[in-house]
C-alpha cells in the first residue's frame, strides 16, 4: 500500500490540505476497495480528537465529536472512485489499476470528485475541531464507500451508522460539479434524480453469418429495443415531468460471421416523481418483452435491477438555513439555484433513514477565468455545459480556491445548526 502524508498534518493550513488531496486524487480506489482513503481518513480524525471507527458498512469511516448539550449534524462525504482511465495530464494523475468486481482489469480515476469531498470534509473537520468554543453540540461525520454503485449509504444504514453512533437532526453535504470555483448551487425540493441501473439479456438463436433465416438474431432484436426505448421518455411521460432513458451499453457476439446467441443491455432510468418512476420502468419492461416476443426469441429476456436509489430531496426550510449560511461563508451572489440536476446520489438515503432533513449543493470546482466572459446565468450555464464534467476522463476540478470554498461551506452550514455558545 503507497505511504500517504503523515496523520499530524494541520489540515487547517490549507497548502497542507491541498497536499493531502493532491495523493487522493493519484491512489483513487473503487468501491467498497476504499482501504487506503479510509485508513487515511481515520488517521487524521483521531489526529483531531474525533471518537473514529472504521469499517462501517465495508469500508465506511465514522467521526464522532461531542461537544456539550445541542443537535446533532451529520456531514458526509463518499470516498470512492470510477473505472475511468485519466486524461487530464496533471503531475499528479492516477496511473493506478485494479481488478472490479467481475475480475477485469481496469484503470482509475477520481472521475467524479470523491477525493475533493474527502479533502473538505477533513479540513471543515479540522477546522470545527479547533475552534469548539463556539459551538456545542454533536458533529457526526460520515465517510461513505461505494456511492458510484449506489450501494454505500445502504450498507452503511445497515450495519447500524445511527444506533452506534449517532442520529442527526440533519443531514448535510456537497458534490462537485463544473460550475464556478467559490461558488455554491442549491436547489430546494427534488435536487437529484432517482436512479435506477437494469441488466437486460436478450434471448436469440445463434448460428453461421450467412444463413441468418436459420436463427434468431439477438443484435437486430437489441438494436429495435434500443430505437423502441427512446420513445418512452418522448410519447409515455408527460411534458411536465422529467425522466432520462440511456442504454449506456450493448454487448454481443465475437465475429462478423457468427450470429450470437445472446445480447446484453444495460440501462440507466432516471426520475424524480415515484408515480414517474413506476411508468418509465415498466415501460421498459413491456418494450423488452414485447420486442423480444415481435422477434421470436426463444427464451423470454432477463431483467435485473443492478443499482437503485431514491431521488435526493432537499427539504425546503432546511435549504433556506443552510443557505443563507453558504451566502456568508462565500457571499450572496456566489450561492446560485442551478435547478434540479438529472444526476443521482444516495446520500438521501441517510437521511431518510435518520427521519432527518436532507440538504445537498453543488461545489463549484471549475477555474473562474473559464468564465470572466459570462454575463447572464445563461451565459454561465453555456460555459459550465462546454467544460470536462464529472465521470469524464479529463474532469479535473482547481485546486484552489475550490478546496478553500469546500472547507467554507461546510464549516458554516455545521454551524449554522450547532447551538452557539
């Protein structure tokens, strides 16, 4: 395992902090493989005084700060990274590989900003830490594996985060996104979409290229469930709603002159409305029979839930406190409402779980001269849409001042729901 910074750091010196997650960002890990970012994490809690426990739901690091009589705050922020092969060129890129869970070997990547969540939370941490006389109540900071896979802050709910430890009066946190360093997104109500990943097996009949009447091709029957597909989201759901229908993958066959047996999609459904969410899935459930039966095929098509978690809802009252806390940690025109994003996250899990608000922004981590041009939020909506975004092989948010503002953030909404002594 590579040596990392030493654990007495004072992440409260913010060269310091960049430092630590200039090495995240090149030992990036895949879910619930997060061993060294977690052993990383617990160091550095325990350096500030935190009660720390690691392995909580797999790989999932708790920090406890009790500090007198009050409410309790939970911020989190996920650890793990993508099998993404990095192209940004940065002295300190990942060059790291590793073998997933269906045993292929794959690169790695902090594709989509993990390791500037950590970074923040460490240094909001420190910084909470070092100044208790202003505050009281109970920091309860969670560490989350496997959030690329949906599965994290349920195994984390499982294994018993808020009987052990602590239960929150709110759930707070912060995703970095290609909007402008130093600035802060939040949207109250529906912010993320529900998620949900499908396996679909296509049955046909395989055989020899050039007599394709003797079989039943799976590829023709995927390529007309795909094209079928894309109209469930045009003809099935309404205009006022939203959802998002991609077929992200299409497997099948080994040469051009055999015809398979088999083809495998896999689909990724996204929504915000439950009554939306029903429809579209069994939409997709009824086309893929359907095209599957249109085709003859000879089995009836597999269709499994790979990944699925709720929409993320920030609770409306709650996002008016914490807001006006994020106005004065970076000031009132750097805290912007960018809608509801089609992206997903299941950090609304833990709250859900908790009985607690939820309230999750975006973190701008795009260099700020990428905009000085821009004019109207029209014109930073243009701006941002053209950069590297998250899950891109050449997303690389600045270092500064995205590490200062993140520390920021998240240091006053803690407080802004901690009792003031």
């Amino acid at each position: 395992m590579p040596s990392s910074p030493s654990p007495h750091t004072d992440l409260t010196d913010l060269p310091a902090l960049a430092g630590l997650y200039r090495d995240l960002h090149a030992h990036p890990e895949l879910a619930f493989c997060e061993h060294r970012t977690a052993l990383i994490v617990a160091e550095r809690l325990g350096a500030c005084g935190y009660e720390t426990a690691t392995g909580v739901g797999g790989t999932g690091v708790v920090g406890v700060l009790r500090n007198g009589d009050g409410p309790t705050v939970a911020l989190r922020a996920d650890m793990d990274a993508l099998p993404v092969e990095e192209q940004t060129g940065l002295p300190y890129a990942s060059s790291a590989r590793a073998t997933d869970g269906n045993g292929n070997a794959v690169p790695l990547m902090h594709a989509c900003g993990h390791d500037v969540h950590v970074s923040c939370l460490l240094g909001a941490a420190a910084r909470l830490a070092a100044d208790r006389s202003s505050w009281r109540g109970t920091l309860l900071l969670v560490f989350q594996p496997a959030e690329e896979v949906g599965r994290g802050a349920g195994a984390m709910i499982d294994d018993g985060l808020f009987e052990r430890f602590a239960r929150p009066d709110v759930v707070l946190g912060q995703h970095v996104a290609p909007l402008p360093a130093g600035y802060a997104g939040l949207h109250a109500g529906p912010a993320f979409a529900a998620s949900d990943s499908l396996r679909v097996v296509l049955h046909g009949s395989g055989g020899h290229g050039s007599r394709p009447e003797a079989c039943v091709d799976p590829v023709v029957m995927a390529a007309a469930t795909v094209l079928r597909l894309q109209g469930v989201v045009a003809r099935e759901v309404a205009g006022t709603s939203t959802a998002v229908v991609t077929v992200g993958a299409l497997h099948a066959g080994t040469k051009p002159n055999i015809i398979a047996d088999h083809a495998e999609l896999l689909l990724s459904v996204r929504t915000y409305e439950p009554a939306v969410r029903t429809s579209v899935l069994r939409a997709v459930e009824r086309i893929v029979r359907a095209e599957a039966a249109a085709s003859g095929a000879p089995r009836d098509p597999e269709i499994s839930v790979t990944e699925s978690f709720p929409a993320v809802v920030n609770d409306p009252e709650a996002s008016k406190r914490t807001r006006r806390a994020l106005a004065g940690a970076l000031g009132e025109a750097q805290v912007v409402d960018p809608g509801p994003a089609t992206a997903s996250e299941d950090v609304g899990m833990l709250a859900e779980a908790a009985g607690a608000p939820c309230v999750y922004w975006l973190l701008g981590g795009a260099d700020p001269a990428e905009f000085a041009a821009a004019r109207t939020v029209e014109d930073v909506g243009r701006v941002a849409r053209a950069l590297p975004s998250n899950h891109s092989p050449l997303f690389a948010p600045v270092v500064e001042p995205t590490l200062r503002a993140g520390v920021a953030t998240l240091s006053a909404a803690a407080r802004a729901w901690l009792t003031a002594r």
